[in-house]
C-alpha cells in the first residue's frame, strides 16, 4: 500500500500512555462486566449500556485536553503504525470530503482516538477487548493499536491494506451517522423483534464495508494506493471477522439469526461491490433483496 509520502490526519487523539487510557486515571471495570459487554455488543445491543453500569461513570466524562497528532512514544513499531493510522484517516477525509463536495454537501471530519487498554468516549467506556469503534456521540473512531496484532495473529489477516481495511470500515459508520442512515435504522431497531433487528445491523454493517471499498476505488484512482495483494488482504480481513467464522471458531458451530456483520461471504462481496463500483447507489444494502 503506498502511502509513506501521504499527509497525516490533524484529527488524531492521542491517548496512548495514560493510566487506563484515561487522562489522570479513571475507574476500572471489571472483566465480567467486559464480558457482559462483548455479549451484548454480539447481540446487537449497545454495549455502553453494560459498560457504564460496571463502570460508574457517566457518559461524558470531562477530558484532559489531549494535543492533536500523534505522540512519540519511543517505540518504533507502535509509532509507525499510529502514523500509519493518521495517514489512511487522512486519505479517508481527502476521499469522503471530494465525494461530499461533488454532491453538493460538505464531509464533517470525524475523530480518531488511539488509546491503550480502556477509554472513555461519548458511548461509554470503551475497551480494548471491543476491537476498533466508531462512537456516534462524539463522531470518534477508537482504536487500541493492539488490535493490528490480533488481525495478523488471532485473525491471520496480516497486511497494511487489512489494517487500512478496518480503519476505512469504521470511518463508513460516521458517513452512515453524517447521512442519517445510522439514526433511522437505530429507530427501526427498536420497533422490531429480535431477529428483525440482528438483520437490521447486518445491513449496516455491510453497507459500511462497502463503504469501505468505495474510499479505496477512489483513493486508488486519484493517489495509486493499491499496490499487488492489497485486495487480497482486504478480504481476508473481511473473511476473519465474518460472523460465520467467528462463531465457528468461538462454539464450532453457526447461527446465522444471531449475524450481527454479516458472513464472510457477504462482507467480502460488499467491500469488492464498493470497490469495483465506487458509488454510493451500489451500496444501498437496505434496498437489497440478497446480501
């Protein structure tokens, strides 16, 4: 993936560092209220709810000012891949906000807060064991660095284009907030049943995978991004984090009512439609009568 001479985001938050994640220290929760949390995240439900019930915090908690940029930490790998991050944001913004203009709006930056262990965010606290996040309430995406080693190693997704994969996904979610797709589907969440709800989140997630393909057709075309095996990382990315595989691996067995993202057939499908078409008509998952 080329991008070592692309400009680094002005919009990172770098939390690495402090206690817990959190400027001057902050309460821990526990790890069964971790879990709790993971299991209603699994099910598609909020789990800030979990999370600030174990934590006793509220969910806007002051902050100590953080600086913008990334902050040297005198580690080599982890810096690198913090201004790694920056960059691809960057050329998120670069490629949403040319969208935007072209169709006649203007593309609201959003946030990214790289942070160590645990933090918290307009959501609630947010937890390494989350995996990366996108927190509608404060138009942030966080990201504990960690979760690059758990792509490559838990996951065996290894790659920078996986990784700028996963980035590019959860920035999907903010054009779905920025839009009002995300609002209305929350809403349509509510009024339905169980299964009708998991279905719901399925499409959202998929639709911001195709999101995703969409930065990358783009950012391809305008900057040559892509170098050879790109693609191919990204879709093993999307085949490890597939609710298939993932319950294959947790329980050895598949519940295809309780998908909350989507196959790895179907987040492989929506990421490659998004990039083949580069149109935000050919990510219209709520419409589509087969993910």
């Amino acid at each position: 993936m080329r991008l070592d001479d692309g400009r680094e985001s002005e919009n990172i938050e770098d939390r690495r560092g402090t206690r817990g994640g959190l400027p001057g220290g902050g309460r821990s929760i526990g790890i069964g209220t971790i879990v709790l949390a993971l299991v209603a995240m699994y099910f598609g439900v909020d789990p800030s709810v979990v999370l600030n019930m174990g934590s006793g915090l509220p969910d806007a908690q002051q902050q100590a000012p953080v600086q913008p940029g990334v902050q040297s930490t005198g580690q080599a790998e982890q810096d690198g891949l913090a201004r790694f991050t920056s960059r691809v944001l960057a050329d998120t913004e670069d490629t949403w906000g040319a969208l935007f203009r072209a169709g006649g709006g203007e593309y609201r930056e959003p946030r990214l807060v790289l942070y160590t262990g645990g933090t918290q965010t307009g959501c609630g606290m947010g937890q390494a064991a989350m995996g990366p996040f996108y927190c509608p309430a404060d138009e942030r995406v966080y990201l504990d660095l960690g979760f690059y080693d758990d792509l490559q190693r838990r996951f065996g997704a290894p790659g920078d284009f996986a990784q700028a994969y996963v980035i590019a996904h959860e920035v999907g979610h903010h054009v779905q907030h920025q839009l009002g797709i995300a609002e209305k589907v929350q809403r349509a969440k509510q009024r339905a049943g169980e299964r009708a709800a998991n279905l719901l989140q399925v499409r959202m997630e998929l639709q911001a995978d195709c999101f995703a393909g969409i930065w990358a057709h783009h950012a391809n075309r305008s900057r040559s991004i892509l170098e050879q095996g790109d693609v191919e990382e990204a879709l093993r990315a999307a085949t490890a984090i597939g609710d298939d595989t993932l319950q294959k691996q947790a329980q050895g067995y598949v519940v295809p009512e309780s998908f909350t993202h989507g196959s790895a057939e179907q987040r492989m499908r929506w990421f490659r439609r998004g990039l083949e078409q580069g149109e935000m008509a050919a990510c219209d998952t709520f419409s589509a009568k087969a993910l």
